[in-house]
C-alpha cells in the first residue's frame, strides 16, 4: 500500500537531492564549453569557502533571520497575551489574524511592493509625510530595502507566534494559575514567572519553525528588491538564484543548495528531537 507513495516521494524528493549532490561534485554549465561535467571532488566547496559574495549572503540571511524571527517572538508573546485576556472578541480577532498567514507570499511581496513604489506607493506617502524617506522611496537605500524585508515578515508571521503562544496559555493547568493568584501574584508577575515558562515549549518550537522558513527566504525578496540596492538584500537563496539561473554555474548553485539543505535539516533534526523527547516525558 505504501509503494505508489515511496515512488513519488523518491521522485519529488529523493531524485532532485541525489542529483544536486552528485552535480555538487563536478564542474558543468551549459553555457561554458570547457565546464563539461567532468569531476572535479569538493572544489565547488573549498570555492564556496573562499567566495566574499556568499560570505555576504550568509550574513545578510543570518541578520535576516534573527532580525524578523526576534521581532516575531516578541510582539508574537505579548500579542498572545493580550488575546488571551480577550473574552468576547477572541474568536473575530484570533479569525482577523490568520490573513496575513493564508495570503501567498507571492501576494505578499506584490503588497508591499505596491506600497512602496516611490511614485504611487500609499506606504512611502505615508513615511514621506512623516519626513522618513526622500523622493528615491524607502526601497533606494540599502536600510530601507532591508528593514522593508524585516517588516514584511514581521506582519505575515507575528500572527503565527502569537496563535502558538495562546494555545498554550489556553492548554497551561488552571491550579497552579489559582495558587499563584492565592499568593499574591500580579498580572504581569502571573505571566512572566508562571504562565511563560509554561508555554516557553511551544514558543521554542515556533522559533525554530519560523527560522526554518525564514533561511530559504526567497519569494518576496525577489518580487520586492530582487536583492538590491547593490547586495543589500542579496539573501542566501537569490544568490542562489544568480548562480545557477543567470551565471549558468549549475554546479556551484548544486553546492551552495545542497549546504543550504544542510542546514535547514540539522534545524528541523533539532526540532523533531526536541518534539519527540517533549513526547516522551509527556
């Protein structure tokens, strides 16, 4: 019963990964003659190594990441918070909140690069009235184009952090919220030194959920800056992108996918341990 399924995820899956890797280890482009697929071991590996401009995209991910999963957790948990406090507009707030998350990020980086258009944008009116940005828009300046990125996350994801983190403020035992109360305990006492450390688990798991997603960010990068100004927004994935797609180099892009694929699995390795041994002492 499970052959057709083990056929089709070896087709989707297990092909396409098998071939990357042995693609990885040889040089080939269709547009170079000399680079005609013959092996060549780990040289597109010791390249990446030595390659600034994937140092940059590295780093530039890396602050990506940090920059838009923190955030997140942050108005995430105290967004949870605040819903769990709410009695009779739970429902209609938590429903508003699952929007941003159901739009494609196709229609998300479409959004906001409407918005942000110099000419006509209603968000760079806005910042413009507000003598934030000049006449180039937000997206001209290597800051402003990154921080536009950090805040698109931001308003698609916080609502998933904050969902997470109610659910388990609604699922936390009820006793030990009452014998805190007996003792003394203020609202904000209540939620830092009880309620949060109980939910702490769930938040760990949304974390590394959303930093799994945010590490091979590639849709609205592209639709809203394409990577620019300059290398500025130039993530992991569009360079990615460039290598294989517009410098040809398919064996290199082969490498830096595969090391790509490397991390995000040690993350999601790290997750499911994590999940399976909540699991076990449950």
């Amino acid at each position: 019963m499970q052959a057709p399924s083990l056929v089709i995820l070896a087709i989707v899956l297990a092909f396409p990964l098998a071939y990357s890797v042995m693609l990885s280890f040889q040089s080939y482009s269709p547009v170079d003659a000399e680079a005609d697929g013959r092996y060549i071991g780990l040289d597109n590996y010791i390249r990446m190594l030595g390659d600034a401009q994937f140092g940059r995209a590295v780093l530039v991910t890396i602050a990506y990441v940090v920059l838009a999963v923190g955030i997140e957790t942050v108005f995430g948990t105290v967004l949870g918070v605040i819903l769990s406090r709410l009695i009779r507009s739970r429902r209609i707030v938590t429903s508003a909140l699952l929007l941003p998350m159901i739009a494609t990020p196709l229609v998300v980086g479409l959004m906001f690069s409407f918005g942000l258009n110099p000419q006509f944008g209603y968000m760079t009116d806005f910042l413009r009235a507000l003598g934030l940005v000049g006449e180039g828009g937000v997206l001209d300046s290597a800051g402003g184009a990154f921080a536009a990125l950090v805040v698109m996350d931001v308003w698609e994801w916080t609502p998933f952090i904050a969902l997470m983190v109610l659910a388990g403020l609604s699922a936390t035992p009820q006793a030990q919220i009452q014998a805190a109360e007996l003792d003394g305990c203020n609202t904000f006492q209540l939620y830092w030194h009880v309620m949060l450390p109980m939910v702490r688990p769930v938040l760990i798991v949304a974390v590394l959920f959303r930093a799994t997603e945010a590490i091979r960010q590639f849709d609205q990068v592209y639709i809203l800056t394409g990577g620019g100004p300059g290398s500025a927004t130039t993530v992991n994935d569009i360079f990615q992108y460039r290598v294989s797609f517009a410098a040809f180099d398919m064996s290199y892009g082969a490498a830096l996918g595969v090391a790509t694929f490397a991390v995000v699995a040690t993350l999601s390795a790290i997750l499911f341990r994590y999940l399976n041994r909540k699991g076990a002492d449950a």
